[in-house]
C-alpha cells in the first residue's frame, strides 16, 4: 500500500467552498487556459469528443466549442458543486425555453484517476491546471490514454516545483504550505510509460505581485489554491510563527511589490497504435503492395 501525501477530500471541499464565485478569481487558470488554446493553432484535429479533466466551471468551454463547432464536449470535476455552477451560468432564458441545447457541454462528477468512461471513446483529452492536485499523476494520465483513440491527443498544464517558492522559503516551521509539484522531465517520463508517444514538454515561470502577504492569501484562497497536502498545518498559524514568516516574505520584496512565482508546465502528447496485444504478444504489421 503506497502512502498517501494529498488530501483528496480537502481538495474537494476546496474547490466546493469556492464554487458559488470562482468565475470571478480564475484568472490564473483563464490566462493559463489561453495560452493552452493558442498551442493549438498547431494541430490539425477534428475530433468527434472533447473530455475536459478538471474542467471546474467550464472556463476552457468556450475556447473549445468555438475551434471544436462539432464536437461533443464533456466536462470532467471531482466538485460537484462546480459543475452546477457551471450550468447554472447559461442565461435562464435559454434553459427554460431549451435552445442552445446542443451546444451545452455535458457534465460528469468523477474522479481524473478512475474515469466511468469507454476505452478510445474520445479523440482529445484536455486538462488545464488539474495533475498538481493529484496524489500522483500516473493514474490520470493512464486514463487519459484508456479513454483516447487511436491518434488522439492529450494536452494539459499543471505546476511545476518552482511554483510558490517564495511562500515554502518563507515558513521554516515544518509543515507543508503549497503543494507537491512534478518536474517538467519527470512529467514527460510519465507520459511514456503511460504509453503514449512524441511527448512534447516545455515551461515559462510567470511573476504575480501583491502589495502584501495578505492579498496572495486572499487570491490562492477565493481560486479554492489552498495547500490540500496532507503534511499541512491542521490548524492556525501561531502568532510567532506567522510573524517570523511574514518578515522573511517581506526580505524579498522587490521594486516595492511582494513576487509570487508560478511555474508553469506545459505537455501534450498522442495515443499511438498498441504495439503488443494486452497478453503481451507483440504486433507486427505488414504493408501489402497496392495492386495495379
């Protein structure tokens, strides 16, 4: 039995708490959402099936529907919660008369790691920001390559080390303040075992600054970014500790602002034809000569 280092139900609750008005502090992962979709002026893929893995409130939807017109687009979150507010945003008058209808993305409640979906049964798995939440990525990124067909593609962003440095340099009192990010080339190593292929990997760090500690506690909270490590602090911050963390913040204050680094990681991949059967017996295939 393997050990357990992130709070699944924190996370849930997390993300559940702040559900009502994340629309209006995402705009990190609406940034991060962007910079994915202009990576996908590069691929050429008309896919019938679009699963959205961690999709929350739908922010991605959008920018999917409006490349993807005809595909079928689903959205996959551990929150409940989030998936209500996200069809309770559709302009009333179109839920009650039922237009628009076709267009709405379907919604499923379910876990990235044990997805109740079919084998090949969709053509791109699209996840942005979601694998730092997880206790390990390899499950998700196995089901990721189950649910896909044959020269289907995933792309995803998450969180690489780097990411909230600052904060984890800051407290020296033992506990667990951000979550635990994979590197970029341990990533990529994941993809190929998880059997996929041409693994492309790439990262850019990107710089918030705040006026004070207080506003980036405010921002990680209202986006639902709180440490859900099983190793954080279970309740509050005494005093001192919280003044000692404070004042090693503040050291690095620079051109009068506060940085907060995030780095973040960038990853697509596709599904190539199996080359051994699910017995282990190897594939081979012959091209036949074209007659006439």
């Amino acid at each position: 039995m393997t050990a357990e280092f992130v709070d699944r139900r924190q996370v849930g609750r997390r993300f559940a708490r702040v559900a009502a008005d994340y629309g209006d502090h995402d705009f990190f992962a609406r940034e991060i959402d962007r910079r994915m979709q202009e990576r996908l002026d590069y691929v050429n893929i008309k896919p019938a099936r679009v699963v959205d893995l961690g999709c929350s409130r739908g922010g991605s939807f959008a920018g999917l529907a409006a490349r993807y017109p005809e595909a079928e687009l689903l959205g996959v979150d551990l929150a409940p919660a989030m998936l209500a507010a996200d069809a309770a945003q559709r302009p009333a008058w179109q839920r009650w008369l039922g237009l628009g209808k076709q267009r709405d993305p379907l919604r499923l409640a379910a876990d990235a790691a044990n997805l109740p979906l079919k084998s090949r049964s969709t053509a791109v798995v699209w996840s942005n920001l979601l694998l730092h939440w997880l206790d390990n990525p390899i499950p998700a990124l196995a089901e990721a390559h189950r649910v896909l067909e044959v020269g289907g593609l995933l792309m995803f962003s998450t969180l690489g080390p780097d990411t909230l440095r600052e904060l984890r340099s800051a407290f020296t009192d033992g506990y667990a303040h951000t979550q635990r990010f994979a590197d970029m080339h341990d990533l990529g190593d994941m993809l190929v075992g998880c059997g996929f292929a041409d693994p492309v990997m790439d990262m850019e760090v990107v710089t918030l600054t705040y006026d004070d500690l207080d506003a980036l506690f405010d921002d990680l909270r209202t986006a639902g970014s709180v440490c859900a490590m099983k190793a954080r602090r279970h309740g509050l911050t005494g005093r001192q500790a919280w003044g000692r963390a404070k004042a090693a913040y503040e050291a690095m204050r620079r051109d009068g602002k506060l940085p907060a680094t995030f780095e973040v990681v960038y990853g697509h991949a596709w599904k190539a034809a199996p080359r051994q059967t699910p017995d282990g017996r190897a594939i081979v295939r012959f091209d036949l000569p074209r007659k006439g």
